[in-house]
C-alpha cells in the first residue's frame, strides 16, 4: 500500500509539472512566428512590375461563401492576377455562381470537375487540375471562405519576396460563429502551438513541414522541382503534405502569422468541425489501431494525473493545483493577441481539448467501423489510406 501511494504522488508530481512546462513550450514556440506586416503602398504605387500570381480555390458546394470570396480577391490591389475557382463536383450552385464571374471577369477562369479519377482525394485532384492551368510565378492554394483585406496579395507577395523563401505558410486570423467553437479553437491553437515550431519549420534540414489550407504561398520554379499533386493524392492531411512536398523539393519555408492580410470562420459550430475532420484527424494515427489507442490514452492518462495529486499532502495538492490553474494565465493574454481569440477561451484549454478528444474519437470510431474514410460521396479504405500516407508524424 505504502509503495502505490508513492508511485500515485509521484504520477501526480509530475503530471502537474508536465502540465505547466507544456504550456511553457507552447508559448516558446508562439514567439517563434512573426506577423506579416501591413504594406506602405497604396492603390496608386506602381506595381506594375509584380511577378504574376495565380491564385487558386478549390470548392465543393461553397455556394454560400464562395461569390464572396471571390469579390475580396477581384479588390485586391495586386496586378497580374490570374483567379482559378475549382468547381469540384459540387451539388449546389457552387458551379453556376463560379460560371457566371467567369463570364462577369476576364480574370476568373472557371475549372469544371465532373468526375473523380480513383486513388484521389477530391481536393488534392482539384488542385492538381487547376495547377496545369496556372500561368503564374507565384501560386496561392486557398480556400473558398477565407476573407482576403483589399491588400492582402500585395502584402503576402512582398514578404515572400522580401524573405527570399519558396513556401510560405499564412495562420488567417480566425472569426468564431460561437462560444464553443471558439473555445474549440483556442485550445487547437495551443496545441498546435505546442508541436510546432517556426524555427524548425525555416531549417531546411529539418524534417518538419507546416501548411495551411487557407494560405499556402509557393514559388512555381520551386514546385517544380517537387513530385506535384500526384505524390499527395492520397494524403488526408494535404496542406501539411503540401509543406512537405516543398521541403523535400529543396524550397526554402516559413509559416507566419497573416492575420492582418486573411480571415476566416473555420467552422460554424462543433457539429461542423466534427464532420469536417472525420477526413483528415485519422491520418494522425497513421491508420494504426495501437496508435489510435495510444493518442486517445493522453487526455484520461492527464485526467488520471491530476486525481493522483489529491494523494500529497495538503499543502502539495495547493500547490499543485495553484501552478496547473495560474500557470497557463502568465500565457492566455499572448495567445489571445497572437489569435484575436479571447483570454477565456485559451483559459477554457480543458473544456476545448476535451471538445475536441471527443470529434477525434467519433472519426476514428467512423473509420474503423466504416473500414474507411467517407468522403464527398468516395469511400477510401484504410489500406490505401495508408499506403498514401506521405506524413511522418
């Protein structure tokens, strides 16, 4: 007995202070990413001699947002523009809406898929389609609902250019339709935060690669020299495979902050969330059952941890749990400014990270029980999911 209540203040002990050096790490590694600055030009500079840059949108029944999206990039204030809007297979009028400004705009070229080839993902082959289409220096992989600021391209270019870098990989400044969702994302922010960082992701020597969806900035010349879309055809988690396929290509990255030049409402609600990561959560186990297993361990193995400082002495548990409650708040007002995401919602960080072990175990549930991914009307097995798994996470 004497021995277990050791080992059980021990696991305590050091559950809270992986708890506070956690938060410490994810902090680090915040500070490790700039925000891309703003612009002196203005709309009468001339740009006139800006590399070209075709900007390409993927879309699968975007009606909604996707007309939207696409008047803040005809603003934009950057010339030599070339806009390739993807209608990938959509069932509402994603196709008619992105037909019309084709007609409406000289700058908009319409791309119509109609089937998927097997052995893709639905996006990955969009993306691979448009991409032969553009004429660009520069290409810019975005998403149907982000919000572009009338000098966004300006800014986003001049910084590449200015860095001298192939990838650039932009984190949007994120706009919560709710409470929850929010408190959902604060707590994927931190996490994220934790894993990742900038420093590493700018050594080319280094194996780890960052993409996002909603804003990944490539040089053409350097994606040339890559494997292309074909290589990722089967990878769920296809912007950070994008970031990895630059990388292995010899391209020179950085991922910054680009909340002042892109926005974006990521989900509506934890429903949505929920559905839109049955696609690429699962990958993160590399489609094992013992890893699976292993990732889900973490949060009760946490939770089991903090029950086990209830065996120290009084004054151990009052300490304990003082650095777990105000340790994180020596943090929350920089992760708030860095995401303009409130102070509660990163202070919730327990409440989102169980929101969100919760969509995690709902999609591997789905996978396993369905043998597979289901997505956009394809069924994806797990064998091929996994042998075109490019990510070695």
């Amino acid at each position: 007995m004497f021995e277990w209540l050791v080992v059980l203040k021990v696991i305590g002990v050091l559950t809270a202070a992986i708890w506070c050096l956690s938060w410490f790490r994810a902090w680090w590694h915040s500070r490790q990413y700039v925000d891309i600055p703003t612009s002196v030009s203005s709309v009468g500079d001339d740009l006139s001699g800006s590399p070209p840059l075709s900007v390409l949108i993927p879309a699968c029944n975007e009606a909604a947002s996707i007309e939207s999206t696409a008047m803040g990039l005809l603003e934009q204030t950057y010339p030599n523009l070339q806009l390739l809007f993807i209608n990938d297979r959509s069932t509402d009028e994603t196709g008619e809406i992105i037909e019309r400004l084709a007609v409406q705009n000289e700058r908009i070229t319409a791309i119509h898929i109609e089937t998927l080839p097997d052995g893709w993902l639905g996006k990955v082959h969009a993306l691979h389609v448009a991409t032969e289409q553009a004429i660009g220096e520069w290409l810019l992989y975005t998403d149907a609902d982000v919000r572009f600021e009338p000098n966004a391209l300006v800014e986003l270019m001049q910084f590449a250019q200015a860095n001298e870098i192939d990838h650039l990989a932009g984190l949007p400044r994120m706009k919560p339709a709710g409470v929850l969702i929010e408190i959902a994302i604060a707590a994927f922010y931190t996490s994220s935060m934790f894993f990742v960082s900038a420093k590493r992701v700018a050594n080319v020597d280094d194996p780890l690669a960052v993409g996002v969806g909603a804003l990944n900035l490539v040089r053409a010349s350097a994606f040339n020299q890559t494997e292309g879309f074909e290589w990722l055809k089967m990878e769920t988690i296809d912007d950070v495979g994008l970031g990895l396929m630059m990388k292995r290509g010899g391209g020179r990255p950085l991922v910054a902050r680009a909340g002042k030049q892109i926005s974006l409402h990521w989900y509506q609600n934890i429903t949505e969330m929920a559905g839109g990561l049955e696609k690429n959560s699962p990958g993160l186990t590399k489609y094992s059952k013992i890893r699976a297993m292993g990732l889900l361990a973490i949060l009760p193995v946490t939770v089991f941890g903090f029950l086990c400082t209830f065996f120290l002495p009084t004054i151990g548990v009052v300490v304990a749990w003082a650095a777990a409650i105000l340790f994180p708040l020596l943090f929350v007002s920089t992760f708030s400014r860095q995401s303009s995401l409130s102070r509660m919602s990163f202070f919730l960080f327990p409440v989102g990270l169980a929101m969100l072990w919760l969509i995690f175990a709902r999609a591997l549930m789905l996978l396993w029980s369905r043998g597979g991914v289901q997505w956009r009307g394809t069924q994806y097995g797990i064998e091929q999911l996994r042998k075109g798994q490019r990510l070695e996470l």
